[in-house]
C-alpha cells in the first residue's frame, strides 16, 4: 500500500528528539586542608580498607584558601564601618582607634573602688529631735519637722484607724502619739505661747527723720472715695472695682508737685466692711471724712466718725459732689454738729474743704490741709533700722502665692529680711 500526501492540506511538521538538559548537582564544600605530616609518621593503609574515596569534581584538589585575618575585638562588622571614620578617639588618642570608656563607666569604677576599699557601711544612728507642734498640724508639716519620709507618717496613721493624706490636718494628740511612735520628743505649742516682742526704746532726736503721714480715706459707699484719690494720683481705679465698689484696702503713695509724699489708704464703704475700717483707723495718722453734699451723713459715715474718735486720730472733712445741683455742703456742716464734730466755718476746730472728684476742683486745697496736718503732728521715724510695721492686708496670689500689703512704721524693710 502506497501512502501519498493530500496536496490540498498543509504538510506535516517534522519533530527532531533533543536530548533533556541534566542539571548540575550542588557541589559540597571543600574541606580544610590540613597540614601533611612526614610520609614517616602516616600509617599505610590497611589492604582490605580499599581504595581512598575520589573528589566529588572527579578533577584535581583546589588550592587552599588563605587565612583571614583574626578580629581585634568590639562588635562584628567593626573592621569595616569604622575602618575609614575619623573619630574623637581617633583624633585625641593613638592610632590604634581603640573605644575609650565613658565618664559615667569611670564613675561607677570609681566608685565601686571606694566601696571596696572602705568595707561594709554601719549602720547611721537614728537622730531624735525635739518636734514642735502646734494645736492643728497638717501630715506633710510633720513630716518635715521629723525630717522622715510622709508615706511613712500615712502608714502609720493608716494602722491607728486615722486615714490621712498629705495634706489632712491631725490634732495635737494624734501628732504626739506620731511623734512618739517615731522616736522622737514631742514639744507642746499654743497660740498663747507665742510672744510678740515689739521694740519699744525712744529713738534718739538725731537719728529721726520726717516721713509721710499715713492718710486713711473713709466715708459712706458710692460717695466718692476712691474718685478723689484717684484724681489725687491721676488713675482710675474705680474702672477695675467689681461694681464700683471697693472691696479691700488699697495702699497708695502719692509724690507732690514740692517732691513731698503722702500715703494714702483707701477704705471700703459698704456695710460689710466694718473690720477694714476699723483696721484702716487704727494704722493711720490723718483721716479724711468724704461726704457726698447731695447725700449728706449715712450710716457708713457715722461708723467712720466712731472709729476716728476711737482711735484719737485728726480728721479732715471732704464734702464731695459740690458740682451737683441737688449739693447742700451747708446741711452737712449742721448733720455733722450732731455726731460732736464741729468744722472750722462752725466754730470749730475740724477742718474741712469742699471738693469735686469729677471736676478736679478742690484738690490743691485738699492737699494744702494735709500737710498743715501734718506739720502739727511732727510726725519723724529712724530709717536706719529693722523694719517695725502694721499687716494692710494679706491675700493668696495664684501666681506669686501668699501677698501681703505692708505700712512700714519706721525702719526699713530690706529683700531677705525676717518681717
């Protein structure tokens, strides 16, 4: 049977066997030459051992690799990061780069030396101290007088059945039974106990000098106070008071146009105020009466009258407000005949001066009789000695902490000093 191809189909392809591709087994590494011994020294083989087993190449043995280099030290990679750097070490030491200690590790060398050297440390004797404590002390103040540590006191107060923190307050029993338990002496201090020692020895004629007299402002609320000193020293500070009222005592200094000073104290007038009054009485040489005219005498003004009196203190009557039309100073001279104050246009001798805060008038003869005042009264201090002075007033700044507004009587006060 003859086979023919149909000449109207495509030929047949003709496929040509190739021989697949062996791929190459992973070689195992070479082992170390070893140094050959003397042909003396190595045993023949044994015959029945059979011949030794070839390379894996089937080839000739490799050259030996030559030996690296053995590391110096430090960590690993050393030779080839810092090999080309130029560091403090390299440039203030030698040339072999070698890392110098830290001062901390020299410290702590040092240190662990000397602990050596000197043995093992006695134990510190306990010191016991004389602990003052008041009526009512707080666990942190305690602590500190003790000079022992606050959790401590609070572990202590804990097993007593007296929770407390650091800031609680403990009575006087309960900080002795502490003190005690502590080991400590316990000395007993009241409020009574405390002793003023005030310094009262005549100052020598020549070592006194004139000083500012201490002029108290007083009167009836919303009658003008703190506008007249404020046209005294130029400022406004009525602007700043919470509703225009005063609620503390302001001290002010005010230098005249004859280089002069006058100390001012500014006097709240509302009802609830009575102590500051009182107070501002008590501290001052020269009070100064403001009366508005259109309102004539209220009960804030006769409470300012008895406080002068009983502090035995001159008193100058400044009757405000006189730019009003309702103003009636008259009717204010007779109210003040009342309450046993007689003005100079009475009869009297009280001086007093009609003025305008709003208007500025006034002022100069204001200021006129204060210093006449003054002059009488002869007011003089030493300066050259510790200062000796009356507390204004004293609050809690929340940035400075505790503030307290101080009229120096005589010395003076220095930064640093005990006050």
């Amino acid at each position: 049977i003859e086979i023919q191809l149909d000449p109207s189909r495509p030929a047949p392809r003709r496929f040509t066997p190739v021989a697949r591709p062996e791929i190459p087994k992973p070689q195992p590494k070479p082992e170390p030459v070893q140094e050959r011994a003397p042909a003396a020294a190595t045993p023949a083989p044994a015959a029945g051992a059979g011949a030794a087993r070839p390379l894996p190449t089937g080839g000739a043995p490799k050259r030996p690799e030559p030996a690296r280099p053995a590391r110096t030290g430090g960590r690993p990679g050393d030779d080839r990061r810092q090999s080309g750097k130029l560091t403090v070490n390299r440039a203030l030491g030698g040339d072999d780069g070698a890392r110098a200690r830290s001062l901390a590790a020299l410290k702590r060398a040092r240190e662990k030396e000397h602990r050596r050297m000197g043995g093992p440390r006695e134990p510190q004797v306990k010191q016991v101290r004389d602990v003052q404590v008041p009526e009512t002390i707080t666990v942190q103040e305690l602590a500190n007088r003790m000079a022992e540590k606050g959790g401590d006191l609070i572990k202590a107060l804990f097993k007593m059945g007296v929770p407390s923190a650091m800031g609680d307050t403990i009575d006087q029993d309960t900080a002795e039974l502490i003190v005690t338990d502590f080991g400590h002496n316990m000395v007993r201090v009241s409020d009574s106990d405390v002793d003023l020692e005030l310094d009262t020895v005549d100052e020598d004629e020549g070592t006194l000098q004139p000083r500012p007299p201490v002029v108290t402002i007083m009167g009836h609320v919303d009658h003008g106070k703190t506008s007249l000193l404020d046209a005294l020293r130029n400022t406004n500070v009525v602007r700043g008071e919470a509703g225009g009222i005063t609620q503390h005592i302001g001290a002010y200094q005010v230098t005249l146009k004859d280089k002069s000073k006058i100390t001012f104290l500014d006097t709240p007038g509302h009802e609830a105020f009575t102590q500051m009054r009182a107070r501002g009485a008590n501290v001052t040489d020269i009070v100064v009466l403001v009366v508005a005219a259109n309102d004539g005498l209220m009960p804030q003004t006769i409470e300012a009258i008895n406080h002068t009196k009983a502090a035995g203190v001159p008193m100058i009557v400044a009757i405000n407000k006189v730019d009003l039309d309702s103003a009636n100073p008259q009717r204010v001279r007779e109210r003040l005949l009342e309450h046993e104050v007689m003005v100079e246009a009475m009869g009297g001798e009280t001086q007093d001066v009609e003025v305008s805060a709003l208007k500025k008038t006034g002022l100069d003869e204001l200021i006129e009789k204060i210093q006449l005042q003054t002059e009488l009264l002869e007011l003089k201090a030493n300066p050259d000695r510790a200062a000796e002075g009356t507390v204004i007033e004293a609050k809690l700044d929340k940035g400075r902490g505790p503030v307290a507004t101080v009229l120096v009587g005589r010395g003076t006060l220095k930064v640093g000093d005990i006050f």
